[in-house]
C-alpha cells in the first residue's frame, strides 16, 4: 500500500537538533560518548516520528532510532535513514554497530533520558548492557528542546493566534452567568477544536496529566489544588480534576478564569483568560486593581525576556514588586496553592525548561519560549491575573496569544 505521510519533519532540522543536543552534551557531560532517549515525546522531537523503543545519538555518527512496534509507521514519517526493530536491550550493541553508530566501547559513559523510562525498564536496561556508567542526560534534553527552531516557532505563533481568538473573540460571545464550569468547558472545547486543537495537552513531569485547562468561576479558583499552577479548581470529579465542574454555576458580579492550553500539531500554547459577568463599571476596584498590578508584572518580565537575561532575577523582581505594591499574600495564589515561580517554558510540552524561579541562573537564549503567568489569588472571590506565551527575542518578549490583557466583561 502507498501512504503517503501527514506531515515529515525534514532530515535538515532534525540534524539541527541532534547537534544542539551534541554541544549540549560535551558541556555539561563531557565524559559522555552519547546519549540514549526513550519517552515517545523526546523521539518525536529527535526523530520526527512519536514512537516507541529508544533513539541513540552518538558523538560521531549517525542517529539511529530503535522500534519495538510500529517500523513501518516510523520509516514513513521519519526521514532518519537509520530506523531498525529490536526485542530487547541486549540487540543494542548488534544493530548499532551494522550501521555504522556503535555503542562506545565497554566500559564506557552513556547519558540516558531517565525520566522517560519507568524504574523497571531501567533497571531492565542495566542488565542488558553491562559494564556501562548510565548518567542522567535529562537536564541536556531540556536544554536541547528549550530553544525552538523556525520551523517550531511558526507552528507556536499559529497556535497562539488561534488560542487568542478563541478565548478572546469567539468564547466571550457564548457564554453568560448562569452557565455552570463544565458547560463554559464546553464552549471552550469548541471553539479550540473549530481552529485545529488536536484535544491533547502534553506534559514533561512524572504522573503530571491535564485535559484542556482549568475552568474556575468564582471561589474554584481558590479552591485546594494538587497541580503545580496557581489557579485552583474543583474539576470534573475527584479523579479527574480537569476543565470545570457541573455543580459550579458562574455567578452575577463573579470573576471567571480560564487557563488552558492550545496544541497545534504537538505544539502548545499557554493562555489565561479572566471574565467578568457584569460591566467594566460593576468589577470592585480592589480586583481590578489586583488584575492591573498582574498585566504590570508581566509587562515588567516580559520586557526583559531578551538573551542574556536570567530568569531567577526576573522571579526575584515580581516578589519584590508584590511585596511593595501590598499584594505578597494572594500573589501567585493564596498560601496553599502559592507556586514557587511566575512562568514556565512551553512547547512539545506545557511544562518545560527553563522556569522563571529560584535556582534557574543560565540566561535565556534566542528563540526560548516561556509562559508568563503572575496571578493574584483574592479571598472569598476568586482569581485574577493573566497568562499569555512569549517568545524571546533581541528586542524583548513578543506575546503569541495576543495584545489585549484586560479582563472581558460577559454582560448578558
């Protein structure tokens, strides 16, 4: 049968991954005579492929992605030249070797993306290639996948267009108090999926799941969160805590937030959008001023997303500004949801490196992309804020998902 693939990343930029992630290894883990990645997200951003099995990217030599299941699908959507079955571990240094990328020779240092293989597989993997020093080649894979090439940025820039519209242009005109979090949810889905949301958010850290976002009115987004974000929920049902929950009715006066994500073609955005059920003149000036101070901050923060800036400083700088403008206690929510950080890198998964926190002292690069998210948690009303994704460049962080950072007011 002649299939013909959706879409194939071309042989010329996945070789400019392989050598940022290269470079990234001889300096950070020189002893290292390459690196093996296993989670399905890392081969598709080194192989083009989402597969299943492990890819080996030596210091000199070819890549060489390794099937457990699905060749045929890998070898049409792949353009590596290298694409071969295996059954086991122990097969490695076999196939490796007829292609011309052998596995160093024993014994020898090898990073391995820990996080992408469960604790029996790793030690499954040690068992097979002995005499071999596994080091941890995570932080170099996060590194490699922070800063987005052309082809990664124009899919970002057409997912944080279409995120902006629906939250901004196609929502506010169907929605309404009365409606319940799970009904606004829905509105949401379709609007996202009438611009080509896929319906799948990924994420990097371990057992981290998430569905669309959070929908919260009112005091939801005060309410006890086990996610690692500001904005509380009550979600669809204890074990699922996603979107928005079918008792929860916005109310007359009451705040809305809507954070969620907007994935194109594996690519994602991040976006909170808050509303007002009443007119502009209805909201209290103790929120809207709590909602000013948040549009400053990020203003302040994204200014400053240029190379060369480090991103511990520019956390440091919103708690100070908090600290000074009164907001301390609900900045970046109330004291059990408070979140150590103000924004997060973002592509093939929502969360990733780097994070403007403490401890995240290597400056930012051209072409990173982080979400900015200073958000302001208000007793008894809900939350305030914004979030919207930033591209870094020469002259400062350029908002994807749009220009307007007020809250909308739903007066029907």
């Amino acid at each position: 049968m002649d299939f013909q693939p959706i879409e194939r990343i071309e042989l010329a930029e996945l070789a400019w991954r392989h050598e940022r992630c290269r470079v990234l290894l001889q300096k950070h883990l020189p002893a290292a005579a390459g690196l093996l990645a296993f989670s399905p997200l890392t081969l598709y951003y080194l192989a083009g492929t989402l597969a299943t099995g492990a890819l080996w990217l030596p210091l000199d030599g070819p890549a060489v992605l390794l099937i457990r299941r699905g060749v045929e699908r890998a070898r049409l959507e792949s353009s590596l030249p290298f694409i071969l079955p295996f059954r086991s571990y122990a097969d490695f240094p076999r196939l490796l070797a007829e292609v011309g990328a052998p596995l160093p020779a024993r014994p020898a240092t090898v990073a391995a993306e820990m996080g992408g293989l469960s604790w029996n597989l790793g030690a499954l993997l040690t068992t097979r290639l002995v005499d071999y020093e596994f080091v941890s080649g995570d932080a170099v894979l996060a590194k490699t996948r922070s800063v987005k090439s052309a082809w990664e940025l124009n899919k970002m820039r057409l997912a944080g267009s279409r995120h902006e519209k629906t939250l901004c242009e196609l929502l506010p005109a169907v929605i309404h108090a009365g409606m319940s979090e799970r009904d606004i949810a829905h509105k949401i889905w379709e609007g996202f999926f009438s611009l080509g949301h896929c319906g799948l958010l990924r994420m990097n850290a371990f057992g981290e799941e998430v569905f669309m976002g959070h929908v919260a009115a009112g005091d939801s987004a005060n309410y006890p969160s086990r996610y690692n974000g500001p904005v509380g929920l009550r979600g669809e049902h204890p074990a699922v805590p996603f979107m928005g929950y079918a008792g929860k009715i916005w109310k007359k006066h009451e705040p809305l937030a809507c954070d969620t994500g907007f994935c194109l073609e594996g690519y994602q955005t991040d976006k909170t959008q808050v509303y007002w059920s009443g007119t502009r003149k209805s909201i209290p000036a103790a929120i809207a001023a709590a909602h000013d101070f948040c549009v400053e901050v990020q203003a302040v923060a994204a200014a400053q997303f240029k190379p060369g800036a480090i991103p511990s400083h520019i956390y440091a700088q919103s708690l100070d500004m908090a600290d000074k403008a009164g907001f301390s206690a609900g900045f970046m929510a109330l004291s059990y949801n408070k979140v150590p950080f103000l924004g997060h890198g973002i592509g093939l998964a929502i969360d990733e490196y780097p994070v403007l926190a403490n401890g995240f002292d290597e400056p930012l690069e051209l072409g990173m992309v982080l979400a900015l998210e200073p958000k302001m948690g208000i007793p008894d009303v809900g939350m305030v804020g914004v979030e919207n994704t930033f591209e870094v460049t020469e002259t400062g962080g350029v908002c994807l998902t749009g220009k307007s950072f007020e809250i909308i007011c739903v007066e029907g």
